[in-house]
C-alpha cells in the first residue's frame, strides 16, 4: 500500500443488512464513512473502537446506501459530503462536492471520481495516499451494477476511469455479491484459473469478498475483462454492453 495517513487497520470493513458493505476509515485523529446502509453495526463498530464520527461519504442515492444517515448524524455529529448535481436526491449535504474537484480529509487527497451507470449521480472516492478506491455499486467484486439509470456506455466509460487506477489500490465495493457475480464470471470466462482460486477462496471463507486489488479485479471480473472475452467484429464497449445484458438475464 503507498505510504500515507492511513495503513490497513485503518480500513474497517462493517457489514450491514444482508449483504451491503459500510467502510470506516481512521485517521490522523479523524473518521470517515462511506455510506450509512444500517446505523446499528455502524455505531457499534465505532463504539467499540472509542472512534467518533467526522465525516459521512455518501456514494448515490440509493437507500441501502444512505437511509441510516439521520440516526448516524443524530448520534455523531458527522458532517454529510456527496456528489452536488444529485443532491435533491441524497440526504442534506453539509459538503457538496463536484466529481474532478479534489477534496481533503484527514490530509489525505480525496479524489471525487464521475462513475455514472448503475444511477446518472453515482460518485466514487479515491485516496490515493492511502490506495483506496471505494466504488460501492460502480465497479463490484467480480461483477459491476445492474444499469438502473446509465447507459453501457456510461458504465464502460466510468469502469474504464476505475480500471486506469494503480493495480495495487485496494477496491471497495458496496455489495457481497461474490456467489452470484462469481458464477455468472465462470459463466463466461470458464477457463480463468485466477477466477477459480478466487471464488473458491471467498465462498471458502478463506479472504473477503472485498475488499480486493484492482490487480485481482482486473483479472478476475469479467466486465474489466470484456477485451479478452469480447465476440469477433465486437470491441471491448460492445463486449462489456453485452456482458451486462448476459448478466441481467443470468440465473446460475
């Protein structure tokens, strides 16, 4: 991991509900959260590690993702930061940000990334000091979010951003969706021994679901993957447009 404010036992992993992730990260005296799923698990992780709660990251408007913020706040304090063109959908912003506008948080360059796709207002975060990525329902373990709102367009434009990251930065997605994701990833992609190792090892309970490298990502999720996996006469944005309709159909 680069060097930075932050080194793994800064990074809190909290599931929430039936298969959402919430993430703490601490540092320099400060923590943050990437979206509020359940407030329960979420206050007592921080209970349990005598952490306040400065900051809540709000990813997109969904409510698995942020329909915990006003008990959250209500017990924290925590100021509400999320994407300003969609803010009549998220809770109260106390800090609108703007995707390509940096931010800052504990001292650490926060990076506001447009991954527009699963919703036309989802942000991702990047810290590139710490070599975090939080991608929540953009770019998933083993898979990408269902397109609620975007075009194929715009999520292969939004993974193609993601992919270009370092690999070593750790991608933390929204869901545990490996059962699913994986077996359709096999699916299509059924000689990928990575692949293998890797479902194995998470349904094995062996390593989490998330989060991963975008190393692994890359070699693993078939929708980074879409060049290598893609039809003759098809390029990698057709390839990935009509792996998302496989996917959408997929029963597994």
């Amino acid at each position: 991991m680069p060097n930075g404010a932050f080194d793994m036992t800064d990074l809190v992993t909290i599931r929430c509900l039936t298969d959402n992730y919430a993430y703490l990260v601490h540092g320099g005296g400060q923590t943050a959260l990437i979206d509020a799923p359940e407030a329960a698990p979420i206050l007592a992780e921080l209970d349990r590690r005598g952490w306040g709660l400065d900051a809540i990251l709000l990813t997109h408007h969904h409510d698995d993702h942020i329909q915990a913020v006003p008990q959250i706040v209500a017990a924290t304090g925590a100021t509400v930061w999320g994407n300003a063109a969609d803010a009549a959908r998220l809770p109260a912003l106390d800090r609108p940000l703007t995707p390509g506008t940096p931010a800052e948080f504990c001292g650490e360059r926060v990076e506001v990334i447009d991954v527009p796709g699963h919703t036309v207002g989802h942000v991702a975060y990047h810290l590139p000091g710490a070599g975090l990525a939080f991608t929540a329902d953009s770019l998933m373990a083993m898979g990408c979010g269902r397109l609620f709102e975007g075009t194929p367009a715009q999520m292969w434009d939004s993974l193609s951003r993601l992919a270009a990251l370092p690999d070593e930065t750790l991608i933390c997605s929204g869901h545990d969706y490996a059962r699913g994701n994986g077996a359709f990833a096999l699916a299509v992609d059924p000689d990928n021994a990575a692949l293998r190792q890797r479902l194995d090892a998470t349904l094995a309970g062996q390593r989490p679901a998330s989060p991963a490298t975008l190393a692994d990502e890359k070699a693993t999720n078939p929708f980074l993957r879409a060049a290598a996996l893609a039809r003759p006469g098809e390029d990698a944005a057709a390839a990935f447009a009509r792996l998302r309709r496989e996917k959408d159909g997929f029963r597994g």
